[in-house]
C-alpha cells in the first residue's frame, strides 16, 4: 500500500510539473495581433454592404469605399497585404473578431457595452446622425419623432438604435438587419422616418428618389468612430492605429476619403454642414 501510495504520489507530481511547463507554453505561442500580421503578411478587414463605407465595384467586383481605402493606408503603411472578409453587418463587430475572423472592424462606436468585449483605436473619424421621412411625414426635431405613434425605423444592435432610445424613446421602432430595409420600410410607408449615420442618408435619398426629407434633428448629435480590435496584452497593433488615426485626421486624409467615397455614388454637392472632423 505504501509503494502504491508513492508511485500515485510521484506519478502525480510529474503530471503538475508537465502541466506547469506545457499549458504557458500554449498560451505563449498564440500570435497577438501583431505578430499574426507580421507572421502571415496581411491584415484582416471586416467588410459588408453599407455605402459609402463599404461597397463593390460594379465594373471590377472589388470592394471599395471610404474604409477600405482608410486599411488600404494602413496596409501600405504596415508593407502587408489587405484581406477583405465579410462579416454579417455591424452586429457582428465584436464576435468576429472575437473569433479571430478579422484583426480590424471599421465604423464602430466606443460604446461601454462593446467595451466590455473588444478594445477600439482611433478615432478615425466624426459623423453625425440624422433622420430621413417618408414624404407624408415632416418631423424635424427629435421631439417630432418622440412618440408612440410615430415608426421609425432602425438598424437593430447598432449606434443607430442606442441613439433612437436615447432622443426619442417613446417612438416605435421598427427594427432591421441591413439598412436596406430600413429605406424600403420608410418609402412603402410601413415607418414615418429612420435614423442613421449623415453619410448612409446622403446615399439612401440620392439612390431613393421617393425618400422624403433629408432632416439634421436638434439637438444635433456626431460621435467618433473608431476601430474595433480584439482585446489582448499585446498593444502593438492598437498603438500603431491610433498613431496612424491621429495623423490621418490631422491632416485632413480621412474627411477626404469620406468625401471622396460620396462621389464615387454620384452625391458631388456635399452640403457645407457636412464634416468628418472633430472642428
């Protein structure tokens, strides 16, 4: 019995000792973000259809847009490859790279909620949000659309929806998965308005001629946007991009591209209230 005793004993020492030794040894050789780029020689971008951000060319088939030419730059600036993947819109931001799908998902609010799950770099950019009516409806204050008979349509697990609860949560909304849907709902009239980002209703009126008004509700509200990253100890890569956003916006780059990306969907006159920039 004593032998037996020993020899569990030792079996069990040995079996702690391999443990100590093999599961760090696991942990160390995961790639950070960093190294995962520098390793493969690309970066991952998370991509869906949401002009002028995202979009394909019709003659090439690439995809282009305001935020592909931001990780184009950034690429460049990386000497790497861009990979684009498709992810399933904005309410797949987090899990995505969570999953290590992606190494960057553009167009994201720092809220605290994402916070709890994905770190973020930037921001890269400001913008505004704003709503657009159904032509037999003519809010134009958030007080107008305030109220339980009033529809509005929004973009479900987005800074869209967040921003409706916010300065109109008596009104009903109408919730959806592509923005695309949200357009549809207000201009067959099954919603009086929704609301989204300055740069997606400049696109929905110029493609939806039977849209209504194009409306800046007071109080008028732009946040930053940022870049979403996977939480981890290694903060290379998000040192690097908010070096890279710093200067980007300082020096005018990124409201370029934003404007850039508008003309390439036809919207050439850009209404002067219209600004990318914290100033």
């Amino acid at each position: 019995m004593t032998i037996r005793r020993r020899e569990i004993a030792a079996v069990g020492v040995a079996a702690a000792a391999l443990a100590a030794v093999t599961v760090p040894a696991r942990a160390q050789s995961k790639d950070s973000t960093w190294e995962q780029i520098k390793r493969t020689g690309k970066v991952r971008m998370g991509i869906f259809d949401y002009p002028p951000y995202f979009l394909r060319d019709k003659a090439s088939g690439e995809w282009v847009g305001a935020m592909v030419e931001m990780a184009k730059d950034i690429a460049k600036e990386l000497d790497v490859k861009l990979e684009t993947v498709e992810v399933g819109g904005f309410g797949e931001a987090v899990l995505s790279l969570q999953a290590n799908k992606v190494d960057m998902n553009f167009g994201l609010q720092a809220t605290p909620k994402r916070a709890t799950a994905i770190d973020f770099a930037g921001p890269t950019y400001w913008i505004e949000w704003v709503t657009v009516n159904n032509p037999k409806f003519h809010g134009q204050n958030w007080v107008d659309y305030n109220k339980p008979d009033v529809k509005v349509a929004v973009m479900q697990g987005t800074s869209d929806e967040l921003l409706l609860r916010k300065m109109a949560p008596n009104a009903t909304r109408v919730e959806f998965k592509e923005i695309s849907q949200c357009i549809l709902a207000v201009s067959s009239g099954r919603a009086d308005a929704f609301t989204t980002t300055v740069l997606a209703s400049m696109v929905a009126k110029v493609k939806n001629p039977g849209l209504g008004e194009f409306v800046n509700p007071k109080p008028r509200i732009a946040l930053p946007g940022y870049i979403g990253l996977r939480l981890e100890d290694d903060q290379r890569w998000q040192k690097f991009l908010n070096r890279w956003a710093e200067w980007n916006v300082m020096l005018g780059y990124n409201e370029k591209r934003m404007k850039e990306s508008l003309k390439t969907l036809g919207i050439d006159e850009i209404p002067s209230t219209v600004s990318f920039s914290p100033n």
